[in-house]
C-alpha cells in the first residue's frame, strides 16, 4: 500500500466528446468539472487536441476560469497548442504524442527523437511557471534524454498494464518494467505519474510504488458515472486510492 497522499486526475475529455455528439451544451463540460471536484478530483485534466475532437479551445478558457483545483492540460508538440498554452496558463502540461487517426492516446513520447524540441517546449513553459510532464512508456531509456532542468516529471503510460493485468505473470512484468523507471525517476529527481486504463479494478495493485504522486483517470471514471453520477465515481476511485 503507498503510503504517500496521491492526488487524483480525473480527465474530462468524455464528457466533451458525449456532447459534441448533438452538437449543443449537453452534457456541460463545465457542470460535471465541478461533480468531479466536489468528488474529491484534485486536478481536473484535459487533453487539446489538434483535431478538437473533443476538448474544444472554449472549453479550456472556461474550466480554467472556473475550476476550483489546478489544471492539467495534455498537449501534443504542437506549436499553435504550445501558444495556446502558453497564453492560457494552466497549472500543468503534459507533452503526449499524438497521431489523428488513433482513438486514445496510443504510446508514449518519443523523448530520443524529439529530444531537442521537447526542451525547447519545456524551456518556455517552465519559464511561464507551467510546470511540465511528459507521457513515457515504461522505458529506462526514455529517461536518461529528460532534462530535469525544464522537465519537473513524468506520466508512466500504464495502458500496458491495463491490458495485462488479469495474467498474473504479464502484470507482473508490466508492474517491474514501471518499477525500473519508478525508481530511475527518483535517482533523476523526477516526479512520478501514472495514466491510462486504470480502473476501479486495477487500481489497488498499482499502488506499489512509494513515489507516485498522481494518476490521471478518464474512462473508466465517466464510464461509471453513467450508472452512479459523476461525484459518486469520483468518491469510489478516491476510496481506492487512499
Ligand atoms: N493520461 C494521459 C496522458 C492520457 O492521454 C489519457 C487519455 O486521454 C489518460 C491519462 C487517461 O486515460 P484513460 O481515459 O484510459 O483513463
């Protein structure tokens, strides 16, 4: 069991996505930011994405107006999103890759081959007092390119863990790959994130890891809150986190 407080992410991209359906306000993008947080959500997250297919550039204006607690938002090494980040200033950034035809975010970030631009992103958003994380697979390797001057951590992809979780043997590895870069993150003076495909199912076997300070949750949250509501969802992941 971790003993340290995780502070838990509750990405509202669905809610969004649910009401470009019909193309009107509902359901508000705005009113279920306030279930998540009455909930117990610490950070509300959203991811801009080039295509707009959810999020849209109103939105972020507004959540950021009126959340109560900080902002993540996810963004791709776009340099028209970069601007909009930079003049909207959330809280915090996470740099994802980004691909138009997937239908989530498929991987991590490429930190070898985009090293140089990585920096040059973290570079500008650190000195706009954004604070900056990247989205990595489970790869040492990824680490050792992060610049820990710009980059204050990471977001461990966990998808592949999701996916492998009910073969004891598979989640185990999964779980030793993000240990080796759980613990890297540490010796490299990186905070350590989780996200993606974590559930009220898997949760409790990824808290093994003493430094995780947050895990960004979409899909299986609003998922729930189709049967209990959004701030009841958000009250049972906490539960489990605590
Ligand atoms: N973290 C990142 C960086 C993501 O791109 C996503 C998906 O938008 C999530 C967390 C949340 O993933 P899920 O919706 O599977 O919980």
């Amino acid at each position: 069991m971790n003993k340290n407080p995780i502070r838990l992410g509750v990405n509202i991209d669905h809610v969004a996505t649910l009401r470009n359906a019909r193309g009107q306000n509902d359901p508000s993008v705005l009113r279920l930011m306030f279930e998540a947080s009455d909930g117990g959500a610490q950070i509300i997250t959203i991811h801009l994405r080039e295509d707009r297919r959810h999020i849209r550039d109103e939105d972020v204006h507004e959540i950021l107006r009126h959340s109560l607690v900080p902002v993540n938002l996810e963004m791709a090494l776009n340099d028209h999103i970069l601007d909009f980040a930079l003049k909207s200033r959330p809280y915090s950034v996470c740099i994802v890759p980004e691909r138009r035809e997937e239908v989530t975010t498929e991987g991590g970030l490429d930190v070898i081959k985009y090293k140089d631009k990585i920096n040059q992103y973290a570079k500008v958003l650190k000195e706009a007092g954004i604070s900056v994380y990247l989205f990595i697979d489970p790869e040492k390797e990824m680490l050792r390119h992060i610049s820990p001057d710009y980059v204050d951590g990471i977001e461990v992809h966990t998808g592949s863990y999701a996916n492998h979780f009910h073969i004891l043997r598979e989640r185990e590895r999964e779980l030793e790959k993000i240990r080796m870069v759980h613990d890297l993150s540490q010796d490299l003076g990186l905070e350590f994130h989780a996200g993606h495909g974590l559930n009220y199912h898997n949760i409790r076997e990824f808290l093994v890891f003493p430094q995780l300070k947050e895990v960004n949750i979409g899909h299986s949250i609003i998922s729930r809150a189709l049967s209990i509501g959004l701030k009841n969802a958000v009250r049972e992941m906490k539960e489990l986190i605590i």
